[in-house]
C-alpha cells in the first residue's frame, strides 16, 4: 500500500504538470497554474489533504528558490542600472503599499491585516519576468535588466520583513521588551549571516571550489552543501530557513561560475517550487476566496495600473523613454511570489487570517496572469498605445535614448562616454562618420550631436541591438578591464575592428590577444593622432 504522503505527493505533481500543459497555448504563468492545480485537488475533489510531509517538501522548495534568487544577486549585474533599480524600485514599493494600504482601510480590514496586505503588495515577481523575458531573449535588453534589478533590490527587502517576523514571534503574551529583545537577536543574526556569506565570497569560496576541480556534479553538491549549511546557522540564529538559503546564494553569486550553478540548480528548485504553489491552492478555502474576490479584483487593478503608470513617469524622470517605461513596467506590474509567502507566514503564526491570504492570492493570481500577456505582447500594445497617442506625449530629457531604429552598415560604435570618449565622437562627427554612442548613464550621453543608446556593452544582445554586425567599428573608452576583453572577442567574432583603451599599458598584450584590431594606450593621446593611427591600422579610410 503506497504511503498517503507519497500518493498525495504524485497527486500534486500530476496535476501541477497536467494544468502547464493545459494552460500553456493561452501562456498562464506556471506559478498560476500550480494554484488552479492545487484548488482542483483541494476544496473542489478533496484529493488532497496536504499532509505535514508534503509542506515540509514546499517549506524546502521556498528554500531553495530564495536560494536561486540569492543567485541572482550579482553586485556585477547590477552596476550599471543599480540606481535606476534602487530608485524605481523603491518608490514603487512605497506607491503599491500605500495605496494597498488605504484600499484595505476602506474595506474595513483591520490594522494587522492591513499591514500584511501592504506587505504584500510592495514586491515584484521575480519568476515571471526571468522566465518570460528570457524567452523573448529580452533578458539583456535594457528594460530587461532593470526589471530584473528591480525586483533584485526588492528580494533584499523581502529578507528585512522575513527577519522582522521572525523576531516578533508569537504574537501572544509576549512583552514590549521580549519583542524588543527578539527583533534585535533576528537583525542581529542575520547581520552576522550577511557578513559570512560576504566574507566567505571573497576569502573562502573561490579556493574551496578551485581545489574541487572541474566535476560539475561536485559543483551542484557542494553548492546544496552551502546552501544547506547556511539554512542550518539561521535556525542556529532562529531565522526562518529562507533567510540562509538567500545569504548562501548571494555569497556564490560573487563566484566567476555562478551562471552555470543557476542553471543547474533551477531545474531542482522548479519540482520544489512547484509543490509550494500547489500545496498553497491545496490549503485555500473557497468560501474565503469567494467572499474576498471585491477587494481582491479591486487591489488587483489598482496594482496594474498605478504601477504602470509610474514606471512610465519615473523612468522618463531618470532620462529614459517612454517605451523604456512602458517596457519595465510591463515587467514588474505584479505582486511576487515570497508576497504569497509572507501571508501564509503570517496565518501560520495566528497574525492574520484565510481571508487575508486568500485576498493576496486573488491578487497575485490576477496580476501575474495579466502582466504575462503585457510581457509577451508588450511591443504590440506600446505600439497601440503610440498610434492612439496615450503614449509619446511625454518629454524625455535625451529622446534618442529610445530609438530603436535599425542601424544603417558602416557606423562606428563608441563605447564608454568619459572624457576620451567624448573627444573621440566629436573628432569622428567633425570627420563625417555616422557615430552611435553608448554610455550605461543618460547622463554621460547628453549633449552629444550623434546617435546615442543607453546599456551595457557587454551584453552580446545589447551589442546586437546596436548594430555590431554590420558595424564600421567599435571604440571603447572604458576603464573596466573584463569589458574591454569582452569587446575585442566579441569584435573579432562578429568581424568587426576594434580600437579599446589600455588604461594601463601593461592590459596592451592581453587586448591584442583577445581580438583588438587597435589599441590606445593613452588616454592623454589627441584625437587626431588616434583617428590618423584607425587609419594606418587600415580600420578605415
């Protein structure tokens, strides 16, 4: 006779694969199908009853999928739209929860439950728009990055909350200073975590895993082991799991292979994840949900709209388009996952009811379902928008940040908009040449008389959308000594010249050997005597 655990187990992932497959031509979410999978086998057959095993298994699933997230956190990847991200991010998260906040006032919901729901409200997925832009292949463009680095600074603000409820405990019978005493041990803790896990990036990690050698399964092991290890210290600290699976994922992001080590975990982490959602429709109460569908539908649509409109005003505040905004926006217009999280944290610790749970997760379900289809069909609509002028009535300080038109052959791209840059457009303008500069701060590009385009050069999607292919050739100014070697491979890949600045004389060499056609190797050197040496290098006429 199977054991009910593992039946009801087979029963979950059946119908969680069953209901992908059934939603996936109209392109639901998987998050959202895996909670209709879990109603189907809860409150409406009653084939599930969700036993304690199973919830262990999605206790450990939110685990790891705060550990991949941790993943994620590269201080690398977000250098160049960190203060847009920090910036739109955070007044987003001050806009949702305060107007969630006074929805929920005027439904009459109490002060704990008000607090949850603004809680709720003030993250942004981070599943739906990686999974979704990566396959458009948008995850590199720079309304992907944003997005990304958006809902990035919000998941270390998610750790903030888990950390403060931890600390707070039961919310019975405790006193002002036993709360007092349990919020410091928590921030305590996780200070003392989040100074391990940046510690061990840096001194203990890089020689641990170079002495492992090249075994890609010692690689996942070994990083399970770290995750794992770092859940334990926080339970030794009494911090919720999730909140050492995370610092373990930030302290690999650091490492050189963590893009390899995400793609291997995510797959472990899907079957995790996918159980939590279901198990999460599987405890949801009907007769709940029905009565909560007005304010669920109402925060619903206030959640889409206010936060599309904002993404448009402040991105356009920051020196971005329009279409920037609208794009990121797109993205980003939904509550998060972990918000599901916290209202089942707050119902199992007796703080709030099924009736606020199931509130969010009308929202959430509604939200991720709608900004789906704004991401898949995100150009269509903003061309829509643009036809019917609701869009484009904006001014934008530099609006050739947001022309995305196709590229003629035979410019030159310039890389890195500091002072050598700078000179070196002017020059290239005076002398005729059809320039396009890039800089990853619009404030680097005003002012220019060329074509400008906002990003990071060392994407390879970003280079593509500048037009490298058909490209005369490709400057870069920049002192980042990684960037500098990533464009001359990628130029001598493409076929296209490069001219790249050795900030120091001894990078000459390592450049040459990476596919540089040029190098400058001073940044005091006259733009005439560096346009002459493009032209004795045979670059160009």
């Amino acid at each position: 006779m199977m054991e009910p655990a593992l039946r009801e187990l087979g029963l979950m992932l059946i119908a969680g694969a069953v209901m992908v497959l059934l939603t996936r031509r109209v392109y639901m979410p998987s998050i959202v199908a895996y909670i209709f999978a879990g109603l189907f086998l809860g409150p409406l057959t009653g084939l599930v009853s969700e036993q304690e095993s199973v919830r262990r298994i999605a206790d450990a699933g939110i685990a790891l999928l705060l550990f991949l997230v941790g993943l994620e956190l590269s201080l690398r990847k977000l250098r160049d739209v960190g203060r847009t991200a920090v910036i739109a991010g955070g007044g987003q998260i001050i806009i949702a929860a305060a107007g969630g906040a006074v929805i929920a006032w005027l439904f009459g919901y109490a002060a704990m439950e008000i607090t949850f729901i603004a809680a709720a409200l003030a993250f942004s997925s981070t599943i739906v728009p990686v999974k979704l832009l990566s396959q458009k292949n948008q995850l590199s463009s720079l309304h992907g990055r944003v997005a990304v680095g958006i809902s990035l600074v919000q998941n270390l603000l998610v750790i903030v909350v888990l950390t403060f409820l931890t600390g707070l405990g039961d919310p019975e019978g405790l006193s002002g200073v036993e709360i007092l005493r349990g919020l410091g041990l928590a921030f305590g803790g996780m200070l003392l975590l989040l100074a391990g896990a940046l510690l061990s990036a840096r001194f203990v990690l890089p020689p641990l895993f170079n002495w492992m050698g090249p075994s890609q399964e010692g690689l996942l092991i070994w990083s399970l082991c770290w995750c794992f290890l770092f859940v334990l210290i926080a339970e030794a600290f009494n911090l919720s799991p999730e909140i050492g699976a995370f610092l373990a994922g930030v302290s690999l992001a650091q490492l050189r292979f963590n893009e390899d080590l995400r793609r291997r975990v995510n797959p472990l982490m899907n079957l995790f994840v996918a159980v939590f959602f279901i198990s999460l429709g599987v405890s949801m109460e009907l007769g709940s949900a029905a009565e909560q569908w007005l304010p669920g539908l109402v925060i619903s649509v206030f959640v889409l709209v206010a936060e599309l409109v904002f993404f448009l005003w402040i991105m356009i505040r920051l020196g971005y388009g329009d279409r920037t905004g609208w794009m990121t926006g797109a993205a980003v217009a939904q509550i998060s996952e972990f918000s599901l999280v916290l209202a089942a944290l707050g119902v199992s610790m007796g703080y709030i009811g099924a009736p606020i749970l199931s509130v969010v997760a009308i929202v959430a379900t509604v939200t991720m379902a709608v900004t789906a289809y704004l991401i898949l069909y995100s150009e269509r609509i903003y061309d829509w928008l643009l036809e019917r002028r609701i869009l484009g009535r904006w001014p934008v300080r530099n609006a050739a940040l947001d022309v995305h038109e196709e590229h003629s052959s035979g410019h030159i791209i310039v890389v890195g908009m500091n002072a050598l840059g700078r000179r070196i457009v002017d020059r290239l303008v005076a002398l005729g040449e059809d320039v396009l500069a890039v800089d990853t701060s619009p404030r680097n590009l005003e002012g220019l008389t060329c074509r400008v385009m906002l990003g990071n050069a060392e994407h390879v999607g970003f280079l593509e959308e500048a037009g490298m292919r058909d490209a005369k050739l490709l400057v870069s100014t920049l002192q980042i000594e990684e960037t500098n070697q990533l464009l001359a491979y990628w130029g001598r890949l493409f076929g296209v010249p490069t001219s790249i600045h050795a900030f120091d004389n001894s990078l000459a060499d390592d450049l040459l050997n990476a596919g540089a056609t040029h190098v400058i190797l001073s940044k005091a050197a006259g733009t005439r005597r560096i346009a002459d040496a493009f032209r004795s290098a045979g670059i160009f006429a």
